[in-house]
C-alpha cells in the first residue's frame, strides 16, 4: 500500500528558529525545511554585513567549482521591512556544504542543532500534537500564563484551518495570505497588523509575532474574525483571491461589530498597547492617576452600566486638569490592562503604608 504524502501545516511561529538567540529564518519547501543562508552566514560569523559576505563566499565557491545555484534557491522569505522578498537559502545538506566553507568555532555546535531542528520536524509530520507540545513548552518557557496559552494555541489552529481553506480555493500563499489577513484585521480592529505592532511598541522587535504579544480579548476577536471567515468563505464557495477578499472583509466585519458592541458596554478599547516585552514599572504618576479615576469611578458610579461612561468623564477631567496644571500627561491614563496592574500595586503599596503607620 501507498504511503501517501503528509502535508504538514506551517504557521508563521515555525518560520523562524533561533540559535544561541539569534533568528534564523525558514520556510517549508518540498517536504523539508530551507534556510536563510544569510542568517545562517550572520550567525556563524558575526559579521556586521552577513549579506555581503555571502555575496563574496558564493563567488569563492564558483571559483572552486561548487557553483552555489546547485544547492541554493531564491525562495520567499519575510524581510525585515515586514514584506516577502526572494532569498537564498538551503536545506539541510545545502548549509552543510556552506558552513564547511565558513571558519568558526560555532560550526560544530550549529551542525548538531541543525540536525536536532530537522529531526524534530520529521517526528512531528509523523505526530502532529508534537508541534502543539513544542509550542506549548515554548510559551511557558518564556513566561505565559496558562489560560493565554491555551487561548493561543487554538487560535493557531483556526488559523491553520482558515490557511488550508484559502489553499484549497486558489489563493497564492505569500502576498496574498498577507493581504488577507491585513483585510481581516482591519476589519476586527479598526488597525493594520502593521499600525497595531507600533501601537505595542513592537518596531524595534523585527522578529515580533503580533499575536505573541496579543491580550486575551484580542487573540478571542482574531480567531472570530478568521473563524468567520474561514464559515464565509466555504458558505459561499469563494473561489480565487478577489472572492477570498470579500469573505475575508466580511468575516473581520463580524468580529469588528462584537468588539465595537463590547466596547461600548465597558467603555474600554480592546485594542491594548500591552505587550509581553520586558516592561517598565509603572511611575508613581501612573499609580497614582489610575488609582484616583478607579476610586473616584467606584464612588460615583454604584451601578455597573453606569462605570464606563463615569470613567471616561472622570479620566477626561484628570487629563484636562494636569493639562492646565502643565505637568506631564501619564501614559494613556493608562492602558487598560496595564491599569489593573497598577491599581492592585497602589492597593499593596497603601496596605504596606497603613500597616507601617500602626506599628
């Protein structure tokens, strides 16, 4: 009997790897991984310029009669500007015969990863609930809490079944699944996926994935949008990009209405400039200002549908009287997330304080 051929699904996460913490991009091609063989380059040298010493080596190696096209193909990967260029790269064999041709200590420790990074794919074709269990071990290695990383890894799912839809319906994976997606963000949020990653200061962190650093209310109005895409998009038979777009405006629509509803219940944005980066802590302003719109709002406002509107009152005279005051406006008044945070650290601060004034 045949052993048909496994496709796995590949989301964005998979794209890049990272050795001795430094990114190393890749992409999924012919059943095996290829990599970035500039990344590659810049991680085994250092080199302030890792593009322009694989432009010399490649020019050595044609010389020695190992012309790099035999190993080497342009395939697309994302570039730092957040766009899909053509790169070299190679697979696993193809960067054993670059690495040999690179002096550096780090040669033998990177053989034995690449190694360990293929083995790990190939085991988790074979098992998929592998790869659920590596990202999982990932997230709370670095700190997530439980309940956000289940939250996340059905929304990777979602996204793997939105993904799979538009393949089988003719959609260009690349430019158009960016597309897309953009349609259905904006759709959800009111925001690009690009103006909500400098909304939570993610410029500088290139390698950055967005729904990393999403809160939970953000990562539930993601999967509603692609979910409700991906029901559009099989209820009306989508075929080819153009009709993908408007199942995509369509599906985001859906989402975009709930969060606006709920917006306007709370009275708080669900597009939140939290993020999972090394933060600050909060100013004594900011404690103290979030404090006082919080405490004020509780003796102003018994009711609950009354809380959202007095916090915005009562947040808009603060920011008017430090205004006139001319002191300097604390951050957003601040972020709602980030208010809770500080709030129960002014709460631990005065309990400390009143416990110290009694002995």
């Amino acid at each position: 009997m045949s052993k048909k051929s496994t496709t796995p699904s590949v989301h964005a996460e998979d794209h890049i790897v990272v050795f001795q913490e430094k990114a190393i991009r890749r992409v999924w091609q012919q059943n095996e991984w290829w990599f970035s063989v500039v990344d590659v380059c810049a991680v085994l040298t250092e080199s302030t310029d890792a593009g322009a010493y694989w432009r010399k080596l490649k020019q050595r190696l044609s010389k020695e009669g190992s012309e790099p096209v035999t190993f080497c193909h342009g395939l697309k990967l994302e570039a730092p500007d957040g766009k899909q260029r053509i790169t070299d790269c190679a697979n696993t064999e193809g960067l054993f015969r670059v690495i040999q041709s690179i002096p550096s200590p780090k040669a033998e420790p990177f053989k034995r990863w690449l190694a360990q990074v293929g083995y790990e794919r190939v085991k988790e074709i074979e098992d998929p609930e592998l790869a659920s269990a590596r990202a999982r071990e990932l997230y709370e290695a670095k700190g997530y809490p439980k309940d956000w990383i289940e939250k996340r890894m059905r929304a990777i799912a979602i996204r793997g079944a939105l993904t799979d839809e538009w393949k089988a319906r003719g959609v260009a994976e690349g430019r158009e699944y960016s597309i897309l997606t953009a349609e259905i963000a904006r759709a959800t949020f009111g925001v690009t996926p690009g103006a909500h990653k400098t909304l939570k200061g993610l410029e500088q962190a290139k390698a950055a994935n967005l729904r990393d650093h999403m809160t939970d209310l953000e990562l539930i109005f993601t999967m509603l949008g692609e979910a409700g895409t991906t029901e559009i998009a099989k209820r009306k038979d989508a075929q080819g990009f153009k009709q993908n777009q408007t199942a995509a405006r369509e599906g985001g629509a859906v989402a975009g209405n709930a969060r606006k509803e709920l917006e306007a219940k709370t009275g708080v944005p669900v597009v939140s400039r939290q993020n999972y980066l090394a933060t600050p802590e909060a100013t004594s302003a900011e404690i103290a200002v979030t404090a006082f719109v919080e405490t004020q709002t509780e003796a102003l406002a018994p009711l609950a549908a009354e809380k959202p509107k007095t916090r915005k009152r009562v947040a808009a005279k603060v920011r008017h009287t430090i205004d006139e005051l001319g002191g300097t406006m604390p951050e957003a008044l601040p972020t709602p997330v980030k208010s809770i945070q500080q709030i129960e650290n002014a709460k631990k601060k005065l309990a400390s304080s009143e416990t110290s004034k009694k002995k």
